[in-house]
C-alpha cells in the first residue's frame, strides 16, 4: 500500500506542474492522523490542489484524504483492514517476505571468537547481530550464507600454549600475565608463535591442535545452544600465508617498508581521515590487517558473493576502513561490495570485562543466570537475551539488566513470547470456530463491529518493517514494532471477549491468528523462541 501511495503522490504532484520532487511517505506516530501521511504539500506548497487531485483519485482501499497543517493523510477502509487480516492468515509462515533483494547473495560474517579463549558475552553481540541480519536478508530473497572467521594463530595462541605448557588451569589468561611481566617469556611466546605459524615443533603441534579441537568442538556447544548456524568456518591459519603473499605483491604499489623489517599501509596518503597500519610485523609475521586482506578473495572464491558483510565490535572501525582502503587499491570489486557493521559492547552494570584480564564473564554463565530468573526455562532466556541486544540500535552499547531483560511487563523477549504463546492457546479453545468458513472472504464475512482496533491498524505493516530492517541494517526497527503490537493486541484481549456466540467473534478469532502469524514470523527473524506454552 505504500508503494500504491507513493505513486499516487508522485502523479499529483507531476499535475500540479512539480516534478521530481523529493517526498516522504510514512505512518503518522499518532493514529488519529491517518495510516499514512506525506509531506508532498510543504514540499510543492499546492497541498490542497493535490489533495483535489487524490479526492477523485484514490483506490478503493483508502476510505478518505486529508489536508492538516500542511501534511496530507490517507486513512484506510475497514475493507482493507478485513482484507489485510485474510491475507496475513492465508500466507502464514510467509507472510512478510518480499524479493527486493532477489538475485543477491549474500555472505554474513560474525561471532568470530578466537580458539584458546573463552566465548564471553562480547561474542554474543555479533552472534546475535550477526544472525539477525543473515535472517532479514533471506526474508527479502536474498540467498544468504553464514560466516565464522576464527584467530587461531596469532599471539593470543602462542600465549595459550606457553599456559599450557606450564599446567595452568586457565593458560591463555596466566600466558597473558606472564608476557606483560617479563621480558624472558615474552621471547619464548614469541619463538612459541613462529613455531606455531611454521609447524616447525612436533610437541607444539600436538599442544596446538588438540586445544585447537577442544575450542572448536566448545563453540559449537554455544551455537547450538543460542540457535546459531554457519555454512562456512574460515581460519586465519589459512588467510594469513594468502595476505602476506598479496601484501609482498604490492610492495611499493600500495605498501611500504617500516621500521625494523616491518611493512606498512599509510592509509593517510589516500584518506586524510585515515591513519598507518601494519601490514606484516618486524618478525616477519602477518598482522590481523594483513590476514584479513587474505579472507577477501579465499571467501569470494568459497561463495561468489554479490555482498559481504562483516559484522564486529565498533572498536575496529578505525582499523576497517583502513582495510577497506587497502582492498580498494588492491582489489576495487571486493571491496566494493564488502560493508563492516560495527556492534555496541555488552556491558554489565558493573562495567565492561576484559579476557584479557581474565575476567570475561562467559556467555553460559550470562545464560545461566538469566535462566535462574526463568525457572530453568532456557529457551525463554535465550529470547530474554536476544531480546536485550536487538532491541536498539546496533552501534549503540548495551546495559545488560537481568531484570529487565526477563520482565513481563513489556520492552522484554519474555513479554513477546508471552502474548504469543497466550494466543495459541485462545486458538487452541477455538479450533471450532476456525473450522467454519473463513470470515474474511465475499462481502458477507463479519467484520466487528464499532471502529477499525489499533492491531488491525499496526498488523498488515510487517512487511514494510521487514523491507525497512533490511535497508537501514536494523534489527530493532523489529523489536519495536514487535513490542508495539504485543501491546495493542494484550489491550484487545483485556477488553473484548474474543471466543463467543456473538457474529464478530469469528473475524476476533481470525484476528488472533494473524496477531499470532505476524509475532512468529517476527520472533523468527530475531532468531527468539517462540514457545507455545508458557
């Protein structure tokens, strides 16, 4: 209906001699203004030349045109809310998706935790983030494929296995302490680390590998447990020989000789915003910049891609644009088409924790505690917790309140999941009714009576809240609307009796099922369980 109106407005104002004009259509904030209103007034200054021209003009689903201060407002007809209700019932489990991004395919990196340490609660922003998107993009036909780029070699490594080595129960965070304190096993590490990148030490190689293994076979626990999936694992193992090999090829192209042996990219030379990085350090060792320049074309080759998108922590978007700039000069389509989303930090009240420090809390544990509050109920904690990081916007930092984040009260994936699962069980009690014809087809279907209810004026919206996600990479433009109809159908059930004897309790009932088709879909794309009992 939106793109109906935008073209409705486009010609009105093409016949009032105004042409190309930039315009807005959207939903008022306040319902009493109409389902939808435009600007095209202020912006011709003929507002009510157009509005004559949309009077005798408009489809029947509009019921009126308005002129108010300025901005024109299209009010919908009972007939297309009744309609609408029939149409979102009928798709079901389809209901939403739309093909703006058919022929795309997409490839969505995220999580990326790093063998030999734990997975904190850092590595749930991007998990979540990351899946969300992945999601939003298949809903509007894109071909989609997940990604997980994992550190396992680099320093942090060669600290874990020195850990190792000495018996440590936590070898990553006693590696670390050692190699800030002191200078001697600074050195050792460091030999630990051309070891590792050479497999030049057989006891090494045997340290190596099975922490490698036990890491891996640790993560893939966590995926399963949050509902993650991934279709590719790509290592640094594999893109640092690749980057190092592209960054010797464009030697005095693009990179130049540092100090002490080092090579480096000065990125300010090409974007004064910009800053010099290293490529490959004095040891003769591949930087993470120089290994992520290896990931681009070992992906591309994996899955042709026509859009890559890497989903981090906004601490690096510094460092991203810098590697982006060098891709630019190097390799112009890949970079191209490859975007970095920078996430918020998940913060406790208590402030941020740092592995480094040894005092990341792990994102079980985080899981673990919100399930105390859930009575054991995992699946409402998982909700609870991707609830909390989707429901603003994703550069921002997140508090993560346990309280809230579990509260029935509203602004919670617990508060979602209940309206839910409250709605399969009215349809439950009323699978009789639903067994009589459907009350939306021919003119002699009941529509309720007195004025159109806000959840039938917000439900038929879940396809441009779909559209508008994928476009503006914003998860919580879902949760919002999610949120916001959770409210307006609890106020229906607390005011209507939705399963009687009276005509109208048919189309309630048909309501209820697309309130309950609308909020699956949604908690689909969010990855959030949807519990039908609760």
């Amino acid at each position: 209906m939106k793109k109906v109106i935008e073209n409705l407005v486009k010609k009105a104002l093409e016949s009032v001699g105004t042409k190309n004009a930039k315009f807005i259509v959207e939903h008022p904030t306040n319902l009493a203004f109409g389902d939808y209103t435009t600007n095209a007034g202020i912006v011709s200054k003929k507002a009510q030349e157009i509005v004559d021209y949309l009077a005798v003009r408009h489809p029947s689903e509009i019921e009126k045109v308005e002129l108010k201060s300025g901005f024109i407002n299209f009010y919908l007809s009972k007939e297309f809310f009744k309609r609408s209700i029939g149409e979102i019932v009928e798709k079901g489990s389809e209901f939403g998706k739309n093909e703006s991004l058919k022929g795309e395919k997409v490839m969505v990196e995220h999580t990326d935790p790093n063998p030999f340490k734990s997975f904190h609660i850092g590595h749930l922003m991007p998990n979540v983030v990351g899946s969300t998107l992945a999601n939003i993009f298949e809903w509007n036909g894109a071909e989609v494929k997940q990604a997980c780029y994992q550190g396992d070699v680099g320093i942090h490594v060669a600290k874990a296995v020195w850990g190792t080595m000495q018996g440590s129960n936590e070898p990553y965070v006693f590696g670390n302490k050692k190699f800030e304190e002191d200078e001697n096993i600074r050195k050792e590490i460091q030999e630990i680390n051309k070891k590792i990148y050479n497999r030049s030490d057989e006891s090494i190689n045997k340290l190596y590998d099975e922490g490698r293994k036990a890491s891996l076979e640790y993560f893939d626990s966590i995926y399963k447990k949050l509902g993650s999936h991934f279709d590719y694992f790509f290592f640094e193992s594999e893109s640092a020989p690749r980057g190092k090999k592209i960054v010797e090829e464009n030697m005095g192209k693009v990179f130049e000789a540092g100090e002490n042996g080092a090579v480096v990219f000065h990125a300010e030379n090409y974007d004064k915003a910009l800053h010099t990085r290293v490529f490959i350090n004095s040891e003769g060792i591949p930087t993470y910049e120089a290994k992520e320049l290896g990931l681009a074309p070992i992906k591309f080759e994996k899955y042709p891609y026509t859009k890559s998108i890497v989903v981090t922590g906004n601490e690096v978007n510094a460092y991203f644009k810098v590697l982006l700039q060098a891709l630019k000069l190097i390799s112009p389509k890949l970079a191209e088409i490859t975007k970095h989303i920078g996430h918020g930090m998940l913060r406790l009240p208590t402030g941020k924790m740092s592995s480094r420090s040894g005092g990341a809390l792990e994102a079980e544990t985080l899981i673990e505690s919100v399930k105390e509050k859930t009575k054991g109920d995992e699946q409402v904690a998982i909700g609870a917790i991707k609830y909390m990081i989707l429901r603003q916007s994703v550069g921002n930092d997140i508090i993560f309140d346990i309280e809230k984040s579990v509260s029935i009260e509203g602004d919670s994936g617990v508060y979602l999941q209940y309206a839910y699962a409250r709605t399969c069980s009215i349809l439950e009690k009323a699978k009789v009714h639903l067994s009589q014809p459907s009350p939306w087809q021919g003119e002699g279907g009941p529509l309720a009576v007195g004025e159109v209810r806000v959840v039938e004026k917000l439900l038929y919206r879940f396809p441009e809240i779909v559209e508008r996600a994928c476009v503006e990479y914003s998860p919580n433009l879902l949760t919002t609307y999610l949120t916001e109809i959770a409210g307006s159908f609890n106020n229906l059930y607390a005011n209507e009796q939705i399963i009687s004897d009276k005509p109208e309790s048919s189309y309630l009932i048909a309501l209820t099922r697309a309130f309950n088709t609308v909020m699956k879909n949604g908690l689909t794309i969010l990855g959030i369980p949807a519990p039908e009992r609760m």
